[in-house]
C-alpha cells in the first residue's frame, strides 16, 4: 500500500514524519478500500501485540474478533460470556496501540541507524455480537465502539446469549428486532459525526435450530439479508456457513445481488472449517467475483499464536535452551523481516527516548556507554 503524504505531528521531534492519512476516518478509510479493491482482507487479532504485526506487515484492515478475545482473554469459547464494554475496551486500547506504534516505526532507530518505517493505521473492523441485549445496549456499546475509533462492527441475528456461529443450539431474533438494533447502531454513528461508521448484518439462519419463521437454512438467510438490506441500515451483509462448501456461498451472493446488485457481502474465512482437507477450496479473488467485499479469518492470530508457542515449547521440553537460540536464529534470519525480534524497537523504546528528550524529559538517560549487543 503506497503512503499518499506525509506530515509532522506534535508527537513526534521535528523533522519526523507520519503518513497524513493518521488523521482520516477510519470508517471514511474502509469505506474508500471497499470501493477500490476487488475484496478487502482483515486478518482476525484479539489484542494490541496481534494488532500491531498485522499493521507492521501492511494489513489492509483488522478484525477484532469476539471469539479470541473470549479465549485470549477468558481462556473460553465464544457464548456471550463478556460484556459489551470489555470487548469495547479491548478496540479502544488496541486501537490506541496502532496510532502509537506509527509513531513508534516513524521514529526507527536513530541510535543504531534504523531508518524511519511509515506505516498506515489499518482500520479496526469489531465484532459486537448481538449487541449484549436490547437495543439499548447496542445504544451503549456501539457508542463506546465509535468514540474509540472503530471503523465498523456487525451485529447478529441471535438469540441472547449467543454463542459461536459454528456451535450448535443457535435461536433467532425477529427481523424486525434485528433492524431495530441495525437502525440503533447506524443511529448511534450519525448522533456522534461518524457518518462513515460501517455497520455489517450478520445472519445466522442457516443453522439455526429455532426461528420466529417456518423456513429454515439458505432460504431464510437470503430472506433475512434482503431484509436488513431493505432497511437501509447496514452497509454489508454476512451469512455464516456452517462449512466450506461453495454452492451455499455462491447462491447466497447471486440471490442477494439479483434484488440488490451492488450489495457488498462480508464472508468469514472461518478457520473452524479445514480448508487443507477441501478439494476445490473457495479462493478470496473468487469471493470478491461473488461481492464478498470484506474477508476476514477469524481466529488468524489465536491459531497462529498456539502453534508457535506451542512448538517453541515442545522444543523447550526436549532440547532446552537450544530451542530458544533456534528461534532467535530465525528471528534474525538475514533473509526475513520479523518486526519483533527487536522488542525494544517494537515497543517503541527509541521513540520514549528521542521524543523524551526533545520534551525536556528527565531520568530518561542514554545507551552511550552500555555493553553493546552481541552480533548475532
């Protein structure tokens, strides 16, 4: 993605620079990449640290995920079990983390000759379940959402609490309930300016055991998505799918877009499905083909997370601190780029330093003197 311009900003010495788009709407932002792009992806984070490597590597977009924050921070599935305003804050603090870590990469490392890296904020997608309640919650947490600077959310048709779209047990809400919370969100963003704010309708109709309606499956998920479109609340649509299988897919997109043909549709990448094992697995430039204009795997960094971890720790086990000094050696392998092999650069230390001292800072002191590092 190439940076348009670049500005100085007070938080940063004279003469550093962060790519002007900083101060641009994220939602203003996601909206012009969902006009632009063929599909826009969204790797799924559930904390600051995930959020910025997405960012460090150039990611379109982010998703926050419901179900990694339940795990990474309850450490349990994904059925209602935190609130509204503790995923709220969760956005909130990680999306504070990725205006910090622009500043923290436009900075380098001047000590050491690492040049300034300029970074765009990718805009922070949320998932707001089904809203934590009526639609007065939804009032309550998609206003939190807003303020924090989230770009959009989607909103479920479940029955509350609700749980994972790929548990069974799943029970619907009216439509109408449903377009009253999709009319509250969209409500929500326009009462604070944020007109742009991206509102996305998930239905879960395809497996779901218990519905207002006598249909039932792929049916009545065209017909909820013709009616939230309908209503002029949500700017996408999503159906969740209980598996990989392309014709549901490709159907849902062709139904939808007879009756609304520039319909944009949101389809997870669900990592619950095991593509490895598809013979004809649905690929993102197809999805895009189809109108699914916002992809997105939702557990991405919980699965990528736990299999590294888990290896560095199977080989902790057997080889001890060898393991560990085979890690570093990939780490700060000549041939790759791992932005955080460096931790002190990634968590901004030379920025705390530089801009300490041109603030006037004290006891922030200098690294003249100090043993030099090893080369590795």
């Amino acid at each position: 993605m190439a940076i348009r311009s670049l500005a100085e900003t007070p938080l940063l010495p004279p003469g550093f620079t962060v790519p002007a788009s900083r101060w641009t709407d994220p939602a203003t932002r996601l909206r012009e990449l969902l006009e632009s792009e063929p599909y826009v992806f969204a790797p799924g984070i559930y904390d600051p640290h995930g959020a910025q490597i997405a960012m460090y590597h150039r990611a379109t977009a982010i998703y926050f995920s419901g179900y990694s924050f339940a795990i990474g921070h309850l450490g349990t599935t994904d059925m209602d079990l935190y609130s509204g305003p503790e995923i709220a804050d969760g956005a909130r603090r990680t999306i504070s983390a990725l205006r910090k870590f622009q500043l923290t990469m436009a900075t380098g490392d001047p000590e050491k000759g690492v040049a300034p890296t300029h970074l765009e904020i990718p805009p922070v997608v949320v998932d707001m379940d089904g809203g934590y309640g009526n639609l007065f919650n939804v009032q309550r947490v998609a206003e939190l959402y807003v303020n924090a600077g989230v770009a959009g959310a989607h909103i479920e048709d479940q029955v509350l609490p609700k749980r994972c779209g790929h548990i069974a047990g799943k029970a619907l809400i009216s439509a109408d309930e449903m377009v009253g919370k999709l009319r509250m969100a969209r409500a929500v963003a326009e009462d604070l300016g944020r007109e742009d704010f991206v509102v996305i309708a998930r239905t879960d109709a395809v497996s779901a055991v218990d519905a207002p309606e006598s249909t039932r499956g792929l049916d009545l998920a065209i017909e909820r998505a013709l009616r939230y479109l309908d209503s002029g609340a949500p700017d996408l649509v999503w159906c969740e799918f209980p598996n990989s299988d392309r014709e549901p897919t490709e159907r849902f997109a062709d139904q939808v877009r007879r009756r609304f043909p520039d319909a944009k549709l949101a389809f997870n990448w669900s990592s619950s499905f095991k593509w490895f094992n598809d013979p004809d697995p649905i690929y993102f430039a197809e999805l895009g083909e189809l109108g699914y204009k916002f992809l997105f795997i939702t557990l991405a960094a919980q699965h990528a997370m736990g299999y590294g971890f888990s290896k560095l720790l199977q080989g902790l086990s057997e080889e001890h601190e060898r393991a560990y000094v085979a890690l570093q050696r990939k780490e700060w392998a000549p041939d790759d780029d791992i932005p955080t092999k460096s931790h002190h650069l990634f968590t901004g230390v030379p920025y705390h330093q530089v801009l300490g001292q041109t603030m006037g800072a004290s006891r922030l002191g200098g690294f003249a003197g100090e043993t030099a590092e090893k080369a590795v």
